[in-house]
C-alpha cells in the first residue's frame, strides 16, 4: 500500500534522526515496522475523522468477511472525510514525533 | 444475598426453582481500569511543587500523556482481571461485595427493564440441554452429594466457564476476563432444599441458568473509547489500509515539502521552520480539543460516580458548567415511591399526572442514558452504583406495575383515558417532553462547552506555536553545541570552531538569523599574490583565487571554491597564449599584461684587435703631441743622450722583478740635450714632472702617444698592466719594445687644442712590429632581458555556501491538568480499609518503616522501631509536637519512670467534661484485674474545650473527673496511672484548626507519648530493647472489665508474637438487657458478627474499636501509629486507624492472593502455582489469605456503656448507625433512660426491632455471605422443626430479614426462657453470668467471684 513512498518517507526520516551503527537487516526491519505504526495510525486517524453516525455503519462493514480495504476505503472517502488531508496531517505528526520530539520510537498514537 | 438463597421451603409445598446466573463484567472492567488510570495520572500531575507539576505537564500530561495513560489502564486491567473485581479501585472490601451482588440479583430478576440493553447489556437463558447447563448442574449435583467441595466447585467452574469462552470467544461470555456468579449460594439453596425432601433432580431439572453481560459503571463515553474498539478491531481485521496507493503517494509528497529540513537562506529555513510550528501549534490545538472532550467526559463520569469538586479547581469548575445536569438515583427513587407508595392513588387528576409525570421523567433519563452515553443520573460513589441504579430500576418497574393496577376502566374513565393505552404509552406520550427539556439543556451546554473549547484551543495553538518554536530552536542550539559540523550562536559564546558537513557550512537558525546566510559577494581580493613562471614570467593575482603550476610548466588559475578557472599556457617568448587569454576572460578574470624588457648591467668584453682598435679604445689613455723639435745636440745623428735609453731592470733585462717593463735613461748626461740653444737637463726636468716617456706605437700612431713618468732616477716602469704595455714582449729574459718609438720628452703644458707640445731628448726605436700586432680590445657590452607579467584580478566570489538548518519543532506544551475530584469518604470508609492497590502502595511507601515495606511479614525490633518512630514524628509532625509529647512523659512521672518489666500501657481517653461519673468505676475494674498490675500502665489523656471550661457546669465536670482520678490513685495504689492534660480551644475548632474531629488528635497524643515512654526507657538503657510492650486502647466508660483482662491480654500477646493485633469481645450495656431484651439480641449479634470475621472462609476485616483493642507496640511504631494526617483526625482515626493500617502494611498483597485465587482457579488443570513476588522484589506469602495479624483474645470481655446504641435502638435505628451522628451531639443526648421493651405483651415490637435492625445490618454493613451464615449460626437456628427460621430477601429498598412464625416464636420465647424452656430472662441470664447477679429469681448455680468487676 504505497509502499515505495512510505518506504522513502522512513528512510529520510531515520537520516534526519541521524540513527547510526543500523546494519542494512536492522534498518530494514526497523523501517518495516515503522510504516506499519505509521499505516495503524492512519488508520486510527482516519476512524477518528468519521462522523459520528457512520460509526456504527463502518463497524458493521468491518465485521462483514466479503468487505476488502477497497470497500472500506471507498467507505472512507464516501463519508467525508479529507483522507488526504488527514494521512497527511498523521505523517507529520508521526514524523515529529519520532524526530523531533526524541523518542527512539513513535508512542502509541491516540485517536 | 437474594431470594435464591433463602431457605427453601418444606416439602410439601412449590418446588424450589433456582437461578444460577454468570455475569460477564469485561467491559465494565476496562472501563473501570481507564477510570483508576485517569484518575492515577490526574494524582501525580497533581501532586509536587508548582516546577514539578509545569515539568511533569510538559511530559507526563503532555507529549507523554497518552503513553502513561495506556499504560496505568495496562496496569489497572491486570489488577482487575486478576482480582476479579471491578470495584478494586474504587471501592473497598464490603462495597466490592454488595456492589457484586446487586449486579447479580440485577440479573437474577424477572423483570427485563432491569437489564439495560440500550446501554449494552444482554442477558440471555440457556437452554437445558445445552452443555454449559449440563456441566454446570452437573458441578452443583457433584457438591451437594458432597463429592465436591465448595472451592474445588468454583475451581471446575472457573475452568469449565474458561474453556467455554475460548470455544465460543465472545458470542459467549463477552471477553471473559471477569465475571461474577451465585454458584456458591445456588449449591447452598440446593442442598437446603434436598434437606427439606425435594429430589436433587427435580431442584435441578427446575434450575435456570442465565448468562449476561453487564454495564455496571457509569454512562458518559468519550468517543474515542468507539474510536480504539473500531481500531482495535480493525488491526485484528483482515483489512490492512484505510488509504489507498494513490492517497499514500499524494500524501508523501505534501508531507515531503513540508518537511525539507533546511535552506540556504535563512529567510528559508525560517519559513519551513515556521510552516512547522504552525503545524505544532494546529497539532497542540487539536490535542487541547482532544482533551477537552476528555476532560469533559471524565469530569461527568467522576461527578455521577458521587465524586466532588475540590475547592480551587477551576478547570473542573469551568467543565462543571457544562456538565449535563443529572438527578440522583436515590432521590429518583424516592420520587417513584412518594408517587406510587402505599398512601398514594389516583384518586386525582393531578396526583395521577405527578405520578406518571415522575415515572416518565425517570424513564427518559435512564433511556437517555443509556442510547446515548451519558449521565443524567447520578450515584453516590462508584460502588453503589450498581444498588442505587438496581433499587431505582426496581422502583421504575415496581411504579409501572402499580400504574398498571391503579389504571382500572373506572379509574381510566374517570381520568378520561383511552381505554386501550398501555402505562408504557402513557409514559412515552410525556417523555417528548422530557426529551426536549433535556434536549434543550443539553443543547446550551454543549454550546457553552464549545465556546469554552473554542477559546482553549486557540490558546492551546498559539502557545504550542511559539513554545513548539522556542523549544526548537533552544534544543537546536544545544544539539549545534554539541556538535562540530553545525554552527550554532549560543556556542560562540565561547569560541566554537565548526567545520563543514557535506561540503557546506550547517548552521542553526539562530545562527542564521544574526550571521545571515552566508553566500554573498565578495570582491576582489585587494592583495595579490604572485606567481613566477618561465624564465622570466610572473603573475600577480588576487588572493581569493590561486595559482598552480603544472607538472609540464603550465599553470592553473584556481578559484576560492578549489575549482580551476582557467588553464594558462605560454608562447616561446613567455607570454600567455591566447587560449589562456581567453579562458581567463571567461572565468571573468580582469588581465592586465605587464610584460616589459629590462637592460642588464653591461658587461666588458675582451677580443684581439688591431693596432687602431687598440689606440682607438685607449684613446683616453694617450696623449695627443706634437714634438716642437728634437734635442739632438744639434747634430744629424743620434748621439749622446740621444742614445741615452737604455733597457732597465735587473741586469738591463727591461724587464722589473715584478714583471714590469722598464727603461732607464740614467745613462744620460744633464747637458747633453741640447738644440738651437735650448737645453734641458733631464734629471731636473724628471724632478720636475715635465720629463717623461712617450711610446708610439707605430708611425702613424705617433701623434698619439702613452705618456709615462720618468722617475728622478732615470727608470721609466711599463707596468706590465698598462696599454703600453702591449707594445713589449719578452725574449728570453730580454725585454723587447715592439712598438715605433719610445721617446724621453721635454713636455709642456697642453695648449688650447689640448695637444701637448713634447720635445724628445732621446728615442728608442722598437721592432715596429706592434703596427701589425694583435692587441687586447676590451669592449662594454649592453644587455637587455624580456620579461612577461600579467596581474590578474579576480571577478570576486560568492561567499561560502552556507546550510541554514531548520529548526525542529517540539511541540511541548504545558498545561494545567484536571484536577484530581475528591471521593467522598463515607463512615464505611473504615470498614475494612482500603484495597486500592495505588493508595496502599502510597501509604506503604510514605507512612511505614523501611522493614515493614520491605517485607511485610517482617518481624520488628521494638527499639528500632520507636526509634524509627520518633524521627517520623520530628521530620513529619515536627520538632514542636515532639517536645511536646516528651514534656508529657516527663510530666507523668509513671511515663518518666516507666517501670522497665512494663509488659502492657492502657491508653483511655478522658473526656473530663463527660466522664466524671466513669472514671473511677473504669479505674476500679482495673485496679481489681486479677494479676499482671504490676506490669501494666494506665495512661489516661484528659482533655476538654475551653468553652467547657467556662461553664460553670462543665468546669465543674472537669474538675470532678480530675478529683476522681486523684481518687482512684489514692485507693488503688496498686495501679499505675499516668496522665495527660490538654485543653483544646473552641475557636479553633470552629475554624476547622482541628480538622475533621478532636479524638484523632487525643489518641495520637496519648499513643505516642505511650511509646516515647518506652522509648525513652530504653533509650535510658532502663528496659530491654528487644522488649515487647502491648499498647491497650480501652473507653473511659466501661461498666465492667473481665476480670482476667490484662492477663488474658498478656498471656496471649506472649504466647502469639505472630500477631500484632488483639482485640477481646466488648458487651453492649448488660444492664439495660433485662429492661430491653431486643437491644441484648442486637448488640451481641454485632459482637458476634465481629467475632465471626476470624472464622474459617470468611474474608472480612475485623475492624479494631477503640473500646476493647490492643496492638503490639513495635508493629504499631512501625506504621507510624495512627498516623499524622493533620485533617482525617475524626471518628475512626483512633482506633479503627489501629487495625487498618496494620492490615495495610501487613496484607499489602491481599488483591494479589485474591488474584493468586483466581489464577489456581483458571490454571488448577497444571496445579502449579506461579512464584509470586511484590514490587520489592520480595516473596508474597500466598498462603495467606485471612486477616491473620489479628487474634481475637477470649477471657477479655469489656462491658461498656451503651448509649449511643441503646438511643439509636429506640429510636427505630439500626445500631449500626449509632455513630452516624458523632461528633455533632454526645453519646446520650437524647437517651430516655429508663425506657423498656414489654416482651410480654408487645412482642411485636421487640421482633419488628429486631427484623428492621438485622435487615439494615445485612443491607450497609454485613455482606461476606460467609460472615452472615456464621454470624446467623451463633444466635439462631436454621430451622425450627424442619421449617425455616428466617428469610432474608432483596426488595427494592434494600434487604428484608423477617423472622418466620415459627422463627418469630423461637425467638420471643428464649429472650424470656433458657434453652431449657425455663423462665430466665436474658437480661438476667447475661448478668448473673457476668456479675453473679441473681436478682431474687431461681437459683442457679454462680462463680465463686463475678467474671467481670
């Protein structure tokens, strides 16, 4: 899922923390779990953006089997809520959080 | 303690139905963990000085917040789901236990309004056949017939429900983590029922079994907790992205621009550092919008939890503004049954409006709450909720029954009613109403919440902007400081030298913002250095650039960046080629040539040259002649000095020793030279300078002639050297003149032509070979040098690239947090201390001896201890209430001197405005103990209220109880009395100086100046440090002591140094029992119900009252005795503050072993039983899961005065009520003395006494079920010839104890009859086995001596 960019968007972000002795395995694994923290944030973010009377409508979307990230992302998007804006908006926290605020790893994100 | 757990009924009549019912309570659970971590994290945000609280706002209630958040609720979940108990941190020990059966009896009830389904709640049958239902019969059948005992029942239980879950996951029981059930009881109605005759089949062919789901706590949800379940379930989903590919990439890219992280220019990285800040700001306003609605959601939560605002809290007092207003469920409780009570109808329009007008408004409210989370209702503490909503849902549902019954077609007519309407029509047809009042209400409030909201975000924006950016740039300039590749401005300061980073100076934005970019123009060097090159070639040039010389001779032009400008290469004549031109005008380098030739210095060159060129060059070295005329005697031939020349040198050679050529004309005579009658003598010419020789080269040279001097002796030297020179030649030793002639001459002065006239007077003619002769002719030669020079300038540069780093943004914000609401402590706050396992930590930590905390099972030394104690009291209390405590031991001289084989120090404390009538008695019973006075103090601490002092009344109390102390000291010699005087002051009091009560700060007094006397002796070296001293709290006003009192306290206190509590069974007023003999069942059900809790299986703390306990001194010094909290100083803190902080400190892990329970119960199929240690790393003693610091002391009785229960009695009060009202009026005001109960002939009124008092007890005080059947088993039978004694059942006001008849008549007959049938009342009975009191009745056989005196 964006792969290639968030994989970039990590990697500038461990050069600008200035994280050194990483061997490339190391690296690798820590810019895979990044962007899956960052992808749950998101995510989180984007549920907490949802109005509040889809609510309970996306919650039965996600408790049905045959729904698909298209369905939900469509979902998503249908309801009004700016993913752009709010992916964005999460990147950027998630990126000061872990550069500029000096925790070795981002905490656990709220909603 | 429900209907289903009643005694069954006989036989003969309907068959016993049960109802087993599993609550699962996980979302309660989590809901209660993120209430104790909110309210954990709200204390230590609140807790330090005001710089702590700003730092700890920074990070613990900033960037940090969420973290703690999560993880205090982490913590809290565990300690809930391991204890079990959704009430852990709230309530305590007796609440956690009603508050669990109110949810069960909840769910036990027929009616379904009781079951909130809006708010979540679920409550499901399940079916006989189903499985679950078969092992859970099949477990109760297993106990009933005794194959299974009760724990191994809960055990098989907890694993069957497990293993259930785990099949069925949450379609079952919720998540499982915690669940509360009846099993045990349900066994119990069982096997009664069996008892009774009815087949065990048929009672559980006849069970139902239910299962649910509850919403136990409060209403009001912040959203997010829907947000994190949605989450939560998402990231357990198979789903992976909410976003797309496309939105991902847009997305990094905006966030990329963003997040350049310099710039150039300062003006640049300002700008990006800026964008940022305004981000941090934005971020910091959405968290302040964030925690504004958590706050505001918190806030309503604590307030329907019955929490309160502690004065000065003004963002509480802000939030309390927007608060929903919410009813009280007990007032709308009382409102249901003021409308619907017995004495109320319908019999009126308006009384039928009121009525469902209340009942609509209660509906709305509760459905209201429930659909939408909120809290319109509100509860007196967290763990009532579960009764109070209980008792309000039973009232709502008993009122519409009622309605239903009132509503008949008459009644409906008459109130001109559709007949059809059904009451719950009725009640919604009101509600719109309702909903729209709440509606409206709620509207304005969330109005005013978002103005408020509005106005906190922008503040939170702007400060987290400009603290974001401040943060950044201060962090940046430390990170610059540290680092040598980045220039910061604050490292200036003291010289800091930085070198580039990747080719280009970095430096802070600070930095940047005095120093500027960096980059600008700068012109040309005005210094030039220079260059050689060729033979001759050189190049100035302008110091910002260089000049480099090739391997090959050419040169390269380097500029201030270490690039090469332009290649330079020459022509032959050295100039710069015209490519090399051309490159430089290029590179805008001005060229100046400056080539130019230069004359050398000449230089003298010799060749061989001809005569004429010999004479031309010495032009200046001949003398220009003409020769007037000859001396030649006058003659045609040479003759006479004409021939004088001869060759000098040595032997006429010609030739000198110095190589010089040489004539000599001394052969020459003076007068010899002569002509036409001129004469010259040549020695006087010769003297006379005007003799010389001159030498002709050759004929034609002759004009021109080499002047030589003649010496006055004749010799004329040729220095070899001179031009004339040239003419000679040397021929073996012989001198030979080459040239034409050399003439001695007569010379005069030139003339006007410069021509020297000469008049030779002899001549020599030479070979005449010098004509032809080769001659040496030096030559000056002038010589030039070319020499190429170029200068050139430099078009100047652009000044060194400089990166402006951006600053980092931290957006680090303090603020203020909520402040902590205040739990309103209620009296049953003592019972049973606390079990929060946050305050027990903290009480632990901060209030007991480092030994104790490290180990809870520490046995203490008594020295160390009271040492320990006493450095409490001076660091803690201070210096002051030391000295003052030491001066009242000094001034009893029993304390000074304490005897040092003391075993044991009465405490009483004296009221002396109150206890003149009572001391002396109290003293007596003392004085008459039988043995072990000898090792006993009594220390009596007298105090009063100065308004007592002044009246006249009470002075003269004061002084009365003072002379009856003197008294007894001077009758009793054999008791040791100590005392201590204090006179507390009205006006301080009234200004709440003293806090909550005057009896905490007694007891402290007196306890500690107890214990400073031991102290003291063994600081003295008067008494043994390792002595064990028994500190006994007694009243002043006790009717009669045992008379093996001390001893038996002593003897027990010796024999058991494993316990440090002791507490002997205290008699309620046996004097007044005759006259009232319910009183006598109620008050020794109370002591036994205290004596009960040490019984096998009960877990209820056995609280200590100041009227019969004794504590061991060291333990008691090692929790800082009662404690020195200057404002809990009220009911309780004397003597119940004994045994709870004991239990604190000793049973710190009692939440743990209940967990360890639980755990053996969900891990019984392994057996094992994990190692488990507390926070100090220290072994928890697992075993230990009773109260067992505590020993009750048999043969220690105290009877004591019964005021305050004997008028709470009377006046249709449960006794256990009697201290409700302490502190606001004295223990017999409003007594009426004398009154009696006529068991006779109004037994009623004894039984209704009793039933109402024993209900109340069950209701608010007794609720460990083991503790009830114990307590229940010591004064009453079970049955009475097969039939039940009593029921106990829950009714929507609380519980009901009612005697049955043949319970009731049991009960009438052995307050009057002895367990023979005899007539002996119990009053009498008690005192004649007390007192040997006989009363003139029968004879019965009597003690040598009365038990108590």
């Amino acid at each position: 899922m964006g792969g290639d960019e968030l994989d970039q968007f990590i990697n500038e972000m461990l050069d600008a923390k200035q994280i050194s002795g990483l061997t490339d395995e190391v690296r690798a694994q820590l810019v895979s779990d990044l962007k899956q923290r960052l992808l749950d944030q998101i995510n989180k973010a984007l549920i907490d953006a949802l109005p509040e009377d889809k609510m309970d409508e996306f919650e039965q979307l996600l408790d049905n089997e045959s729904a698909g990230d298209a369905e939900m992302q469509q979902f998503i998007a249908n309801a009004g809520v700016d993913v752009k804006k709010v992916a964005t908006v999460t990147m950027l926290r998630f990126y000061d959080l872990y550069v500029t605020a000096g925790n070795s790893t981002p905490r656990s994100e709220e909603s | 303690m429900s209907e289903t757990v009643s005694h069954p009924p006989a036989a003969d009549t309907e068959p016993t139905r049960l109802h087993f019912v599993s609550v699962d309570q996980s979302y309660d659970a989590h809901q209660a963990a993120r209430d104790a971590a909110n309210e954990r994290l709200l204390q230590e945000l609140n807790e330090g000085g005001r710089f702590k609280r700003l730092v700890k706002s920074v990070w613990k209630g900033g960037a940090l917040r969420e973290y703690y958040q999560h993880k205090y609720t982490r913590e809290a979940q565990a300690n809930i789901e391991a204890s079990g108990d959704i009430h852990l941190y709230e309530g305590f020990d007796g609440q956690s236990e009603r508050a669990k059966w109110a949810t069960i009896d909840r769910f036990l009830h027929e009616n379904d309004q009781v079951i909130h389904q809006e708010a979540g709640e679920s409550r499901e049958r399940i079916g006989e056949d189903s499985e679950l239902s078969r092992e859970i019969k099949n477990l109760i059948r297993r106990n009933v017939e005794g194959h299974l005992s009760d724990d191994a029942m809960q055990e098989e239980k907890a694993r069957l429900l497990n293993a259930y879950h785990e099949q069925r996951g949450e379609q079952a029981f919720n998540r499982g983590v915690v669940q509360v059930d009846n099993m045990v009881e349900i066994a119990e109605a069982v096997k009664g029922a069996v008892a009774h005759g009815e087949s065990l089949d048929e009672v559980l062919r006849n069970m139902n079994i239910s299962t649910g789901e509850s919403r136990a706590g409060v209403r009001t949800q912040a959203r997010y907790n829907k947000v994190e379940k949605i989450a939560d379930k998402l990231s357990r989903s198979r789903i992976g992205s909410l976003v797309g590919p496309e939105v991902v990439a847009t997305a990094t890219t905006l966030a990329a621009s963003i997040l350049r992280y310099g710039s150039h220019s300062v003006v640049g990285a300002a700008t990006k550092t800026i964008a940022p800040g305004i981000a941090a700001g934005a971020w910091a306003g959405l968290r302040e919008n964030k925690r504004m609605k958590d706050e505001r959601a918190l806030h309503a939560r604590e307030m329907a939890q019955g929490k309160e605002i502690t004065a000065g809290s003004k963002r509480r007092e802000k939030i309390e503004q927007t608060r929903y207003e919410t009813l009280a469920a007990t007032d709308l409780t009382n409102m249901l049954r003021q409308h619907f009570g017995e004495d109320t109808s319908f019999d009126s329009q308006d009384a039928y409006e009121a009525a469902m007008t209340a009942l609509s408004s209660v509906e709305t409210r509760i459905r209201l709450s429930d659909q939408r989370d909120i809290d319109l209702v509100s509860y007196s503490d967290a763990g009532a909720i579960e009764e109070e909503r209980f008792a309000l849902d039973l009232a709502r549902a008993e009122a519409k029954t009622i309605a239903e019954s009132r509503l008949t077609a008459d009644m409906r007519q008459q109130l001109g009613l559709d007949e059809h309407i059904s009451v719950q029509d009725l009640i919604d047809q009101r509600s719109d109403a309702f909903i729209a009042s709440i509606e409206t209400e709620m509207s304005q409030k969330d109005r005013l919440f978002n103005k408020i909201k509005r106005h906190e975000v922008a503040k939170a924006a702007a400060k987290g902007a400009l603290i974001g950016l401040a943060f950044g740039a201060i962090t940046q300039e430390g990170m610059a400081a540290l680092s040598d590749s980045r220039e910061g401005l604050i490292e200036q300061a003291w010289g800091a030298h930085d070198h580039p980073y990747n080719g280009e100076m970095h430096q802070t934005l600070l930095h940047g913002l005095v120093h500027g970019s960096g980059g600008e123009h700068h012109a040309a060097s005005a210094v030039y250095g220079n260059h050689a090159f060729g033979e001759h070639g050189s190049v100035s040039f302008s110091n910002d650039q260089s000049v480099v010389q090739n391997p090959d001779g050419s040169l390269n032009l380097v500029g201030h960046d270490g690039n090469t400008l332009a290649h330079l290469s020459t022509n032959p004549d050295g100039t710069l080629t015209q490519e090399s031109l051309n490159q430089l005008h290029g590179s805008g380098v001005t060229v100046e040539n400056l080539s130019h030739t230069v004359n050398l210095a000449p230089t003298q060159e010799t060749h061989q040259g001809t005569l004429h060129e010999f004479m031309q060059q010495h032009q200046g070295d001949t003398t220009k002649v003409s020769r007037d005329y000859w001396y030649d005697n006058n003659t045609p031939k040479f003759d006479k000095n004409e021939l004088g020349i001869w060759w000098g040198g040595h032997d006429n050679n010609g030739i000198t020793a110095n190589g010089d050529y040489q004539f000599n004309i001394a052969h020459m005579t003076a007068g010899g030279s002569t002509h036409d009658g001129h004469s010259v003598a040549w020695q006087e010419a010769a003297r006379q300078g005007h003799l010389k020789m001159a030498i002709s080269a050759s004929e034609n040279t002759q004009k021109n002639v080499f002047m030589l001097d003649v010496n006055p002796d004749g010799t004329v030297t040729i220095p070899k050297d001179s031009p004339a020179a040239q003419f000679f030649s040397e021929h073996g030793g012989q001198a030979s003149f080459d040239g034409k002639y050399a003439e001695i001459v007569q010379t005069s002065n030139p003339d006007a032509s410069g021509v020297t006239h000469i008049r030779p007077l002899a001549t020599e003619v030479g070979s005449g070979t010098a004509q032809t002769g080769h001659y040496p002719i030096t030559e000056t030669v002038q010589h030039t040098e070319f020499r190429p020079e170029y200068k050139f300038t430099s078009p100047g540069y652009e000044g060194p690239s400089t990166f402006t780093e951006m600053a980092p943004v931290i957006p680090l914000v303090p603020r203020q947090a909520l402040e902590v609401a205040r739990r309103v402590e209620k009296p049953g706050y003592y019972y049973g201390y606390s079990s929060n396992p946050e305050r027990l930590r903290q009480f632990r930590e901060q209030e007991c001896s480092p030994r104790l905390n490290r180990d809870p099972h520490a046995r203490l030394n008594p020295r160390r201890e009271l040492d320990w104690h006493r450095d409490q009291l001076r660091q803690k209390v201070g210096a002051d209430y030391l000295a003052r405590i030491d001066q009242a031991v000094a001034d009893a001289p029993e304390l000074d001197n304490l005897r040092p084989d003391t075993k044991a120090i009465v405490t009483i404390p004296v009221a002396a405005a109150y206890e003149s009538d009572n001391i002396y008695r109290t003293l007596a019973s003392y004085a008459n103990q039988d043995g072990e006075l000898d090792r006993t103090t009594v220390l009596l601490h007298v105090n009063w209220f100065d308004s007592a002092a002044s009246d006249p009344a009470k002075a003269a109390n004061i002084q009365k109880t003072r002379d009856e102390i003197e008294r007894a000291r001077r009758d009793f010699p054999q008791l040791s009395i100590a005392t201590m005087f204090e006179q507390w002051e009205e006006a301080k009091k009234q200004r709440g100086e003293y806090g909550e009560g005057i009896i905490g700060h007694v007891a402290r007094q007196m306890y500690d100046a107890a214990m400073m006397s031991v102290q003291k002796a063994m600081r003295e070296g008067r008494m043994d440090n390792n002595r064990e001293v028994m500190l006994i709290r007694n009243d002043s006003d006790a009717q009669g002591i045992r008379r093996s009192y001390l001893r038996s306290m002593i003897n027990t206190f010796d024999a058991h140094p494993e316990n440090d509590v002791f507490t002997g069974a205290i008699r309620w007023g046996t004097e007044r029992h005759s006259d009232l003999p319910g009183f006598a069942f109620v008050s020794n059900f109370r002591e036994v119900m205290h004596i009960a809790t040490k019984r096998r299986g009960v877990h209820v703390w056995p609280p200590t009252v100041g009227i019969n306990t004794a504590v061991r001194m060291s333990t008691f010094a090692a929790v800082n005795g009662v404690g020195y909290d200057p404002v809990r100083t009220g009911i309780g803190t004397d003597d119940y503050n004994i045994g709870g902080r004991i239990k604190d400190a000793r049973q710190f892990d009692i939440w743990r072993v209940r967990a360890l329970r639980r755990f053996r119960n969900l891990r019984s199929n392994s057996g094992e039983i994990p190692a488990m240690r507390n926070q100090y790393g220290y072994p928890i003693d697992t075993t230990r899961e009773d109260y067992s610091y505590h020993r009750h002391v048999s043969g220690a009785d105290i009877d004591t005065a019964p005021d305050r229960l004997e008028k709470t009695y009377l006046a249709g009060v449960p006794i256990t009520r009697a201290w409700d009202n302490w502190g606001n009026e004295l223990r017999n005001e409003g007594l009426h003395r004398g009154a009696a109960e006529d068991l006779r002939n109004n037994p009623g009124e004894v039984v209704s006494r009793v039933e109402a008092d024993m209900s109340a007890a069950f209701a608010e005080r007794y609720h460990d079920r083991a503790h009830v059947r114990a307590g229940l088993a010591a004064v009453l039978p079970t049955t009475i010839s097969g039939k039940p004694a009593y029921t106990i059942t829950r009714t929507s006001g609380g519980i009901a104890f009612k005697f049955t008849p043949e319970g009731r008549d049991w009960f009438v007959n052995r307050l009057q009859r002895d367990s023979r049938g005899r007539y002996d009342p119990i009053g009498r009975r008690v005192r004649r086995k007390l007192y040997n009191e006989t009363g003139g009745g029968r004879k019965t056989p009597i003690a040598p001596r009365p038990l108590m005196v």
